[in-house]
C-alpha cells in the first residue's frame, strides 16, 4: 500500500480481425512520408506482408522493405536495418511478425536519433532521445512486444540475451489482427502461447505486481490456458487465435509493468548459448522455476490454479498452488513442448555455467517472488534436467 506505481502501455492499440486493413490509416496519422517495414522471410513466405503493402499503397505512402530480421537475432542484424533506414530516409517504421521483428524495428527506430553503440543502451533508462514513430503488428500470439517498453538482442559475444528497456521503446500504435496467425505452423503456436501464458504466470507472481497488472495477468492466464491447446490442434479456429491473441497482449500488459522473474532469466542463458526458440526456453525452466517460488507467494499460485480452471475447493493453498504448476506440465505435454533440458541437446556438464549466467540477470531475479542463489539456480537447472 506505501509503494507509488507507474502503470504505461501503448498509446494506441487497434485491435480485431481485420485491423491490419487500417495501417496505412495509422501512418496517415503520424504524418508518415516513407515507411521502412522491418520483418523476416518467413512472414513474407506465408504472404502476410499482402495487406500492409495493399493499406499502405491505398494511402499513397512509400515504402522500403528489410527482411533480414534472424530468430533471437544478433546485435549485427540492428546495424543493417539502420544502415537501410537511413539510406531510404525513412521517417517511419512498422515492424511485422514475431517478438525478433518488433524488436529490431524498436531498437532501429531509437538507433536512427541516438548516437553511440547499441551496447550502451543495454539496461534501464539508457535512450536518451525518442525514436522515429514505430507501428508494430504481430504475427504470433506470444511476445507482447507491441505493449512492452522492452526489446531483447543476443550478445553473441557473451552467449547471453541483453535486454533494452525504455519508455522510448513503446510504439505509436500497436495493430493486433488475429487473423495474422491462422497460418502459423503447430509448434510455432505451442512455443509462443506457453511464451504468453509465461508473462502472465510471471507479471502476476512478480513483487512488482498492483492491483491493475493483476487484472491484465489473470484475464491473459484465462484466455491462454483455455485457448492454447485448440489453437494448437486447429489452427483455423478464430476464435481461438483470437482469444490467444489478446491473452498475448493483455500479459504483455501486465509485464511490460510488473515485469517478469527467474522463468526468463534462466532462459536467457539457454537461448544464448543453444540457440533454442524463446518460448521453449520459457516451457523448460516454467514448471521448476514455478514449484521452487510457491513458498514466496502461496496464495497467488493458488489463485493462477483458478485462473487456469482448475479444482481447488477444499484444498490447502500449498496443494492448491502444487496444482497450478500439474495444469502447466500438463498443457506443455499435450501441445507437446518439451520440459528436459536433456530432451533438447543441453549437456548436464552445462548446468554450472548457466546458472553462473542465470545470475547475472540482476534485472530479472529483482522482480522474482522468492530469492535465489547460485547453489538454488545450480539446483533448478538440474531438477530440469
């Protein structure tokens, strides 16, 4: 009750079947003059860039294209994408497609008014001035990028994922269309829907957590429990995109405030150095990481068993929160998201060096319900083992 809170999200958020159709509209808006659409091959591939280009060229707005957004991609992958800004003049950037796609177009859109290397920003409240104007519009229901002041780069050098965060990295407008994710294959689906319902299970539990993320969290943990495995199974199922889609954003919400713990800490280090898909990273340490946080907040855990909708009338809230970790074992089993380590190539001999590196991620472990140490990261990891 003493803590003053600061609740910030994006200022304008188009969201619904059919949203994409507005773009151009939106660019209008920001008195866009060229627009630089930053995305990946693949989203071009499923031909998802057809209505952005058809919205924008009904507006009269020009446009340039860099599609060389990687998966957890490179600091190098920045440097291009501005190198292109600028030889384009562009004055406005849409980001498309998944969490790499509206990061890289976040952290160009700072690069272009910032001078200095990008490993300067690496921290909180680095970015001295404010971007170019960004759209950002997702193509998977999982990162919650397009409301987070948040993007996330590999450190290459370091094997580790290194994480920009500033208000300057919110975007003007974010456009959420849930028909962008019909196409998208199963696993894609699997690994960033427990990415999603991650944020929530971690905004929620955070020490950071108010009243207001709580009520974004809880809804997302909601939707996403009840959707994911039908949006999994039939991936033509409106409505189930739809409902995974606003899960994504409404936990995207909730952590881009509250923040999220040690589940994303120690799937950096996994990430970093086997280059394994974010949402799967999530998947491995959730349920361990969940299990050795319940005794820093018992009844919250509890609460997300609710959420998730399960059972938990005359239990005791320790085997009520035991539950809420069982639902989430169970959801990663069926939509078949590995949760070994050892499932996925990481070799036992692995597990010193990253929990060593675990640890250094002092910006995520500060929001984390319950302390660790590195004898306590050491033994997580193993139980993942």
């Amino acid at each position: 009750m003493d803590k003053l809170t600061l609740f910030r999200t994006t200022k304008r958020i188009l969201f619904g079947v059919g949203a994409v159709e507005k773009i151009g509209a939106e660019a209008q808006l920001l008195k866009g003059k060229k627009v630089l659409v930053i995305t990946d091959s693949g989203v071009i591939q499923a031909g998802l860039l057809e209505g952005v280009k058809k919205s924008l060229q009904a507006a009269n707005i020009p446009f340039a294209l860099f599609d060389g957004v990687e998966p957890d991609p490179r600091i190098e992958v920045v440097e291009k994408s501005v190198e292109k800004a600028k030889k384009e003049g562009i004055d406005l950037i849409i980001g498309l497609g998944g969490g790499s796609s509206l990061d890289i177009a976040k952290v160009t859109s700072i690069m272009i008014t910032n001078t200095g290397k990008i490993d300067g920003f690496f921290g909180i409240d680095l970015v001295p001035n404010p971007g170019i104007p960004v759209i950002l519009v997702p193509t998977t229901a999982g990162t919650g990028s397009e409301v987070t002041p948040i993007a996330i780069l590999s450190d290459t050098k370091e094997k580790l994922k290194k994480g920009i965060v500033s208000p300057t990295l919110f975007p003007e407008v974010a456009i959420v269309d849930p028909k962008l994710t019909i196409g998208l294959p199963p696993s894609v689906t699997a690994f960033t829907g427990m990415d999603a319902l991650t944020h929530a299970i971690e905004a929620y539990a955070s020490i950071n957590a108010t009243d207001l993320t709580d009520l974004f969290a809880l809804r997302a943990m909601d939707l996403c429990s009840k959707n994911l495995r039908m949006a999994y199974a039939h991936g033509e199922n409106l409505a189930a995109r739809s409902n995974m889609m606003e899960g994504s954003l409404l936990a995207g919400i909730a952590f881009a405030n509250a923040g999220v713990g040690a589940v994303h800490a120690f799937a950096y280090p996994l990430g970093g150095e086997f280059h394994l898909a974010h949402g799967l990273t999530n998947t491995l340490m959730l349920p361990y990481i969940m299990r050795y946080n319940i005794l820093g907040c018992p009844h919250k855990f509890a609460q997300m068993a609710k959420a998730f909708g399960e059972k938990v009338e005359g239990l005791s809230e320790l085997d009520g929160a035991e539950t809420a970790v069982k639902f989430v074992e169970r959801l990663s089993d069926d939509i078949r998201v590995p949760r070994r380590l050892r499932d996925v190539g990481v070799p036992e001999n692995a597990i010193p060096r990253l929990a060593e590196a675990a640890m250094k991620v002092t910006r995520l472990l500060a929001n984390n319900p319950r302390k660790i140490a590195l004898e306590d990261a050491v033994a997580i990891y193993n139980s993942a083992y």
